[in-house]
C-alpha cells in the first residue's frame, strides 16, 4: 500500500513507496513514512525550499553531497545519497538521519540515474499527457518556444524553464507537469552518448522534432553521422499513433526516417502541398508567409527560424490546431534573450550570443550579410566553445564567412577565434572590395575586454549602425549590449 502525507494540504509528488521503488532505494536511519512529502525537486543546494528533494549529484570537479547540510538546514524532506558516498560515510548519513528525523535519507546506487527513474515514474502518474519533444544541433530553443506558443492556443502547457535540456535539467523539468496540464512540451539536449536514448527513456515523447543534424558537440562524439545517430534516438518510445517531425532539407532526412513506428512528416521550405506559401523577408522585421491563406508574420529574423517555424505549423497541425490558431500563437512570440534578438537603440544590435556552432554561425553570418542598412555593418564574433579536433578549421571557415559578410569591421573574441582572425586577415588581403576592411582580434573575453571592444566599437560606428553579436554562451558577448545601448539594451 503506498503511504502518503498531506501536511498542511500538501500533496507529494511521490508516495514514499512510489518513491523507493522506482529508484531501487533503501532508507538510512530511522525514518516514519507517514510524515513523507515532497513538492519539489532540486540538484542545487541553493535552490532548496521546504519539502523539496534534495538530488546531490556527483560530478567531474565536484560531489554535490557536501552540500547537504546546507539542503537540510533550508528544509529538505527527502535526500538521494549515493551508495559509494554512503558506504564511505555511514556515520555521517547516520548523524543527519538522527538530528533530521523528518527527513527520508534515500541510498540509491547512482543518484543521476535515481532522479532520471523517478522522473519517468513521475510523468507516468498523467497517462491522458500529451508528450511532445524537440531536439537538434541548433535552433531547439527557439522551436520549442515557437512551439509553445502555438500549442498554448489549444492547450494547457508546461515545458522547460530556458534551455533545461539535460541529463538533469530534463528530468527536473518533468517534475513541473501538475494535473492541470494537458501537453508537456520538452527540450533535449545532449553533450555526450546515448544522452538523447536516456532522456528518451525518461520522458517518452509521443510527438518528437528533430531541427538540423549539425555539427554542435562533434568535439565529443566524432561526425555527423555519430550526431545523427543520437539524436534519433528521440524516436526510441514512439508508437504507431506517434508521430516524427524530420527537416526535409537536412541530408540526413532519409536516415533519420528509416524504422520509425509512427507517422512520418517532412517538413521544409521546399516541401510541395502543405498549404504553406513564402510571402517575403523582412530583413530584421522577420518573414512574412501564408498557412492554409492566413498571412503570418514571424518577427524572429533569419531564414534558419522561418525553418523553424516551419517545424511549429507542423507539430501544431499534427495535434489538430487551425492555421488560424497556428498564426495567433507564432504572432504572439517573440525572439528570446540571446537568441536572434533584435535590439534597437543607438545602434540596430542583432543579438545572438547564447549558443554558436559552426551550423549557427553560418545562418548568422549569411543572415547579417543579407541585412540592408544605409550604414556600417559590424561583426563582434566569439569562439564557438565544445568543438575538439575540428575547431581550428571550423573558425577558419567563419572568419572567411565573415569578410564575404559585407562587413565594414570584424571584431574577433576569444582563443579558438584567433583562426578566424588570420583566416579573415589572409582574406582581406587577396579580397576585392575589401581593402578598408578593419579586423580587430581579442584573446580574452572578461569584463575589460568587453569595455575595450566598446569602445573600439563606438569610435568606429555611427547612430543607427548595424552589430551582429555572435559567439557561445561562454564568451559572454550580451555584456555588450548595455555598453553599446545603454543601461537597457535597446529593448522595446
């Protein structure tokens, strides 16, 4: 019988029984199941609230368990102790179990693997959920929130809070679904193999989007191919009246289509009878395009989000939504912190500095290059973190990309872009057109360079100039903004 306590009205997210089982644990110290509860579930001490469960995870520099006294000093009803750690240090498991009586101290064998069991248990607790996911080397953020406001326009929905994709972010994302949610809209990202396969695992999408096989993360899993076969994992727990949504235009299409279970849809811009027709793009302001003849403007810029929309009309079609309602939910989003963000203030900045890889800074570069402005254009490019043995080649390719950009000065940030840099330098010099080109190059990227590249940046530009800001979300170039546009950024 599953035992349950409801303190104060309180309702826990597992029963104690539900708990145990799942994660194949075993109690320390002396604990009443009847006084169980927990509401919410962290992996960061600082971020415990009363009943919450407290998930010490071990990692390569450090072991989240010498933060529990500070989780059950801010009112941890329940911990994960690891086996290892716990047959170390029974004394001072022991010691908590004794001086914190109301607190479940869990011996698990992994807690990482314990969080994602209990996660999955979790989500099995709403069989009539919706299950949707999206994943890709670039652009799922953006997809899923498109997504997200398509499908609110039908139903009620939870997804990831940001970008908390992974192996731990998926999981406790999953413990944000209550009863009155209707769909659960999941992000999946994945730094290393079989990351998609467990999260996959976890949460059982019924409705999955892949956006692009690229090359982000090919510094830990080899190729393309590697890339390809993970991320199809997504598709692992479909069923037939599951369904996949592939990128028609990607080359790996075909593959990733092969031994599905459910229905297939391709979507593109180059995909014939959908009923979706291409208007015009408006540079900065978006794309405008038609679905089943309702006008929709996207305001996110660049090509690769019209893609991405692209993939939002299907997914909302695929649950049943109207074009109507498809055209209200994609109007009513715009472009996140980071993330292809136009700010408009001294200067036009194109903010896109929370993620790059070879495949984003490309789209970026092509996008920046493409904008037509009666003024400068300005490129501040940033080291594309994560990409092992093909890092070199992959900056020399963007400083290339970046002087066929058009730009009137590139600044390069960062070790990785010193290749870019020369790469640019080389290009400048045997170029046409190019000759008043300015290159600057910073190997650092802390606050004093960030005031020095401002600096640089405002003696050269003019009121109304154009700045493209792209580089990972490491190299921190969004401190830019402020410099450039004021306390602000710009923002509307």
């Amino acid at each position: 019988m599953d035992i349950s306590a409801a303190e104060n009205n309180k309702t826990s997210l597992l029963s104690f029984d539900q708990l145990l089982d799942c994660v194949c644990g075993s109690v320390a110290g002396g604990f009443d199941p009847s006084c169980f509860c927990f509401t919410s579930v962290v992996t960061d001490s600082r971020s415990v609230v009363s009943d919450c469960l407290f998930v010490p995870l071990i990692g390569e520099f450090q072991d989240g368990h010498v933060y529990i006294p500070q989780a059950l000093e801010k009112g941890a009803s329940a911990v994960f102790v690891a086996r290892s750690f716990f047959e170390k240090n029974p004394e001072k498991i022991g010691g908590f179990a004794k001086n914190n009586p109301k607190t479940a101290f869990i011996v698990v064998e992994n807690t990482l693997t314990a969080l994602q069991n209990a996660a999955r248990r979790y989500v099995e607790k709403f069989p009539d959920l919706i299950r949707v996911s999206v994943t890709g080397s670039s652009g799922k953020t953006t997809t899923k929130e498109l997504a997200a406001s398509v499908l609110r326009e039908k139903f009620r929905v939870v997804c990831n809070k940001g970008n908390l994709n992974s192996e731990t972010g998926l999981p406790l994302s999953c413990f944000e679904i209550r009863p009155e949610h209707q769909l659960a809209l999941l992000e999946m990202g994945m730094n290393r193999e079989n990351e998609i396969g467990e999260l996959a695992e976890t949460f059982k999408p019924q409705y999955c989007v892949i956006t692009n096989i690229g090359t982000a993360h090919i510094g830990k899993l080899g190729s393309r191919q590697k890339i390809a076969e993970e991320k199809k994992k997504i598709f692992n727990f479909l069923t037939p009246e599951g369904t996949a949504l592939i990128p028609a235009g990607d080359d790996f299409a075909e593959f990733l289509a092969q031994d599905i279970k459910g229905r297939v849809v391709f979507y593109g811009k180059d995909v014939k009878d959908r009923g979706i027709e291409f208007v015009s793009d408006e540079g900065i302001e978006g794309t405008v395009f038609k679905i089943d003849g309702e006008t929709v403007h996207l305001a996110i810029p660049g090509s690769y989000n019209y893609l991405n929309a692209l993939a939002a009309v299907e997914l909302g079609r695929a649950l049943g939504l109207s074009a109507r309602q498809i055209k209200d939910g994609i109007e009513k989003l715009h472009p996140l912190d980071g993330r292809s963000r136009i700010l408009r203030g001294k200067y036009k900045i194109l903010e896109d500095c929370y993620n790059a890889n070879p495949d984003s800074m490309e789209k970026a570069l092509e996008f920046a290059g493409s904008v037509k402005t009666s003024g400068k254009k300005i490129f501040v490019l940033g080291s594309m973190l994560e990409l092992g043995q093909e890092s070199f080649e992959a900056h020399r390719k963007a400083g290339l990309e970046a002087v066929k950009g058009g730009a009137d000065m590139i600044v390069f940030v960062g070790k990785d872009m010193a290749a870019g840099f020369e790469s640019a330098k080389s290009a400048k010099t045997c170029g046409q057109g190019t000759e008043n080109l300015r290159l600057e190059y910073f190997e650092a990227s802390d606050d004093s360079t960030m005031k020095k590249i401002a600096g640089i940046v405002e003696d050269f530009a003019s009121e109304g100039d154009f700045i493209l800001l792209k580089a990972s979300h490491g190299i921190a170039l969004e401190r830019l903004v402020p410099l450039l546009n004021g306390a602000n950024g710009g923002e509307a």
